[in-house]
C-alpha cells in the first residue's frame, strides 16, 4: 500500500498541510490565512488560538480533499515560522498572552541592555546568533517581567514555546513540552556547541529553566496525534524550523551544499557539516537539524528586500502590473546600460551591516528607461544573494559550486540565469517549490521508515531546471564591480543626513 506523510507548515501569515506520497510528490495542499495585529508601531502579534485553529483546519482538510485514508498516513512532521513566543499555563493549556511574532521589534532595549553588559561576544559565541530582539530570548524575558509571572514560572507553572512546542503539545496526546534543536537554535539562549540551555544567558535574562521545553530531534517519534483531530492516532515525527526545514526539503545533505529562497526577503542556508562555522562576515551560525543526537550545522544570511522591490515597482513606481512581466522587460535589453538599483529601504544586512544605508538607482543616462529599472531591480536580488554566497564562501573557506533555489520569484527564469552567471556556479530549482513543508515531510518520514536512510530521499528528490552561467569572467567582475560601487554610494545616507 502506497504510504503518505503530512507536513504542517506553520507560516508567518498562513498555515498549511501537505501530504506527500511516497515519491516525495504533493498530493494536496490546503492553507488557511490568519490575522496579523498590530498593537502599536513596531509590534507585531498573533492570536495562539487563531494559529492553532487554522493549522487544525488546514490539517482536516487536506486530508478529506486527498481522499487519504487515514491508515494510510504514516506519519505528521511540523515545520513553524521561527522565534515567534508563546507562554501558556501548564495546567489548563490556556495561552496567558499573544504570541509575540519574530518581527516584533519591543525588546529592543533589552537588547541593547544585554550589550551595554558587555554580553554580545559571548551571545555570539554560544548561540552562533548576533543579539537582536528578532530571537525568542528576549521576549520571553519581556514576557514574564510584563505579566509578572516571575514566581509561577519558578514554581514550574508556565510554559514557554516556540510555535513548534505550542503545535506539539496542542496536537499529541499526552501533551509534551518539547523544541527541536532548530527551533532551540533561534532562542539565543542555547548553547549550540553544547546542545543545552545556556545557564549564563538564562540568568541575564532572568528567565528560570522551568518553563523551558525539553529539546528533541528534529526527525524522530514525539508522540501520537490527538485522536480527537482526525478521528486515529498518527505519529508526530518531526520538528524543524521553516528555513532549516527548507534546508533540508533542497536535499543539501552535506558540507557546503546551499540552498536560497526568494520570496519578500531571501534566505540563505549553507550547510556546514558537523561544527558550527565562525563567520567573520556577520553571519549567523545555527543547528541546521538534529538527527540521532547528532546536530548539522548551517551559517545563515538574508536578504532585506528582495521580492519586496518587486512589489515596490508595482504598487508605488507603478512601473509594472503583475511581477511575472520584469521577466520579458528585462529580456528586452541587451545588459543593465550602467544602471543600479540597491534597494536598501530598511538599511543593508550581512555582509555589510549598514542601518543608515538607503535605497538608491545610480548610473542614469538620458538613454535610461523603464526596461532599466526594472531589469535593475531584478538583477538587485541576485546581486544581494551573492554578496551572501560569497560572504559564507570565504567563512568555510569552499568555493560554491551550485545553488538550490525556491520560493516566489525562483519562478523568475531571467532571475535565475542571472544569479548562476554573477556567481559563476550552477542553479538548481527542484520540481517541489514547497521545500519547508517537504522538508519536515521527509524528517517526519525518515523517523518512521517511509524513507529508509538518506539515500532514500536522495533518490526520491527531483529537479526541475538546472542553469549554468553563460556569463564571461570579464563580464561578470564589470557588473559585480558596478554593483560594489552603487552599494558604497549607498551607504551611511541616513547617518549623513542626520549630522
Ligand atoms: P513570501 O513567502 O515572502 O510572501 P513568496 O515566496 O510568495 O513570498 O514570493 C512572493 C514575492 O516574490 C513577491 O515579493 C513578488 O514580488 C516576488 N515575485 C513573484 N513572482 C515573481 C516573478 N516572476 N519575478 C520576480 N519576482 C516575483
């Protein structure tokens, strides 16, 4: 009988399920938007009810629109947007406040606390992470000092979780409190050389061990689902967060292998083996999955504004309607004529780190035209994913030899052969572009035998389109060279302006 497995994937604005067959295809998909809250400027939110709701939703309906019988699935794997914050009675299961989403920007001071105390360096060599309010740690510090929950959290009162444990133990019985390493990886309050909660940062945070869940593979039997949800027990098999999950549905298994997504940001994964590399490019290093105990590594970058300058040109510039048509406009022009756009509208992450960058267009000409701008957009994106490839490149010191991609704009085939010819390596798109739930579909598979080993799904991982640069070095080292140029123009504008 032909076996199935079940990815939850627990996104930033969606939830969704997936059942995949055997052959690692999709069988059906079903996703269910939920609210975003905005409680003041800079705070972001969800309703844990709301999250839990949809992905329940979305669960039961995959399931009835398959057809699936229920014997025949193997087993569930989650995958969870990262670092969001939850905290819930362990008595009653009752949330005791909103999930504070990743974007969430309130702890800032904290952060900036932290600093003042001299801790940053050793956040950096502990976690791997830079210290900044996107991860857990400071939110559930904010948390219990805004609820002052201080008391009940030491008496073992209250849970903490990312959405991964909250899912967890809203879904098996039995009601476990358990993070995978991934997800433990994004809290900055784990040790990722040591794979345990770091006591040092626990304390400077002021955040008692009792309300941290237990840490557990990425891919192996948690517990079985609820009966109540489905009407049958199924094992719950895997955990991972949605980028390390990607990392692994991309099938980039070993050291130096890499994948990209291009959707309103990128991200960028690049598999490190079996030590967490040190970047000396404002990289960060996190546990890519744990298997049997035993942790893979990944040094992580991304990209700001990426699909979102795409949206700008639509929405603001009007320049275009739909982004699928940058492909033709910039297929329309033999080169970019000199013309850059660095769309820093938010500052300019890794390799650089420059906050009062700003978003520019440099190099017009009286011959300058629409078809410009936007092929200057377009090749933005795949400029600002090889400043990151190169960044990791020189940490591991590994010359890249291809790139996996997906997301929205891998869609985009002048996108795609632009990016093999400035990095002067391969592009690979496979033929699932849902790699996060696919992912946590074959960690969860992999616990339970639909899979065997890793062999097995490498044999079951398919591409799609392979690129390979066309691009001459000459050719290559003039467009890298003028997008430096414009990256340095755009520098430092914001703080110049203050002065
Ligand atoms: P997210 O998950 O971040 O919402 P998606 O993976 O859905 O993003 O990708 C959507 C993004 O990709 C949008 O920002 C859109 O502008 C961009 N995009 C979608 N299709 C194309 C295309 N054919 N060419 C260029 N950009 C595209």
């Amino acid at each position: 009988m032909q076996q199935y497995v079940i990815a939850l994937d627990q996104g930033t604005t969606s939830s969704r399920a997936v059942i995949f067959d055997e052959q690692a295809r999709i069988v059906a998909m079903k996703s269910y938007e939920f609210e975003q809250i905005y409680p003041q400027p800079g705070w972001v939110e969800h309703d844990p009810a709301a999250i839990l709701n949809t992905q329940v939703d979305a669960l039961r309906e995959v399931v009835r629109i398959s057809g699936v019988p229920l014997e025949a699935i193997a087993a569930i794997g989650i995958t969870n947007q990262r670092e969001t914050t939850l905290l819930w009675d362990r008595k009653t299961g009752r949330p005791l406040y909103n999930a504070i989403v990743w974007q969430c920007r309130r702890t800032a001071p904290i952060i900036r606390r932290l600093c003042d105390e001299g801790m940053e360096p050793y956040i950096r060599e502990t976690t791997g992470l830079v210290p900044d309010a996107y991860f857990s740690g400071s939110k559930l510090s904010w948390l219990l000092d805004h609820l002052d929950l201080h008391e009940r959290a030491e008496r073992g009162e209250i849970c903490f979780g990312t959405v991964d444990s909250y899912l967890a133990w809203n879904l098996i019985s039995g009601r476990p409190h358990v993070t995978d390493a991934t997800n433990a990886s994004r809290t900055m309050l784990f040790d990722i050389h040591k794979n345990t909660w770091d006591d040092a940062l626990l304390r400077a945070l002021n955040i008692p061990r009792a309300v941290l869940p237990d840490v557990v593979d990425s891919s192996g039997v948690i517990g079985m689902l609820d009966p109540a949800i489905l009407g049958r027990a199924i094992p719950v098999a895997a955990l991972a967060g949605d980028q390390h999950s990607a990392l692994f549905g991309q099938g980039c298994f070993e050291s130096g292998m890499m994948k990209n997504t291009y959707g309103t940001g990128c991200f960028l994964l690049m598999n490190t083996g079996d030590a967490p590399a040190k970047s000396q490019n404002g990289l960060v290093s996190t546990i890519a999955w744990r298997i049997g105990g035993k942790c893979t590594y990944a040094l992580e970058g991304s990209v700001f504004v990426a699909g979102a300058a795409i949206q700008w040109l639509r929405d603001e510039m009007k320049l275009i309607e739909r982004a699928s048509e940058t492909e033709t406009i910039a297929r329309s022009l033999a080169d970019n004529g000199g013309v850059y756009m660095v769309p820093t509208f938010t500052g300019l992450g890794a390799p650089y780190w420059d906050m009062y960058s700003r978003g520019t267009i440099i190099g017009l000409t009286r011959g300058t035209g629409r078809a410009h701008i936007v092929r200057a957009a377009l090749e933005s994106i795949a400029y600002q994913s090889a400043d990151l490839v190169f960044a990791m490149a020189s940490d591991c010191g590994q010359k890249p030899r291809e790139l996996r991609v997906d997301g929205g704009a891998s869609a985009n085939q002048f996108l795609m052969q632009f990016q093999a010819d400035v990095l002067g390596c391969r592009v690979i798109r496979p033929s699932v572009i849902e790699t996060t739930a696919l992912g946590a579909a074959l960690l969860a598979g992999l616990a339970v035998g639909v899979w065997r080993d890793m062999d097995a799904i490498r044999r079951v991982w398919q591409m799609d389109l392979s690129l390979t640069p066309q691009m001459d070095e000459a050719q290559r080292e003039a467009v890298l060279g003028g997008w430096h140029k414009a990256v340095q123009r755009s520098m430092r504008w914001a703080e110049e302006d203050r002065a």
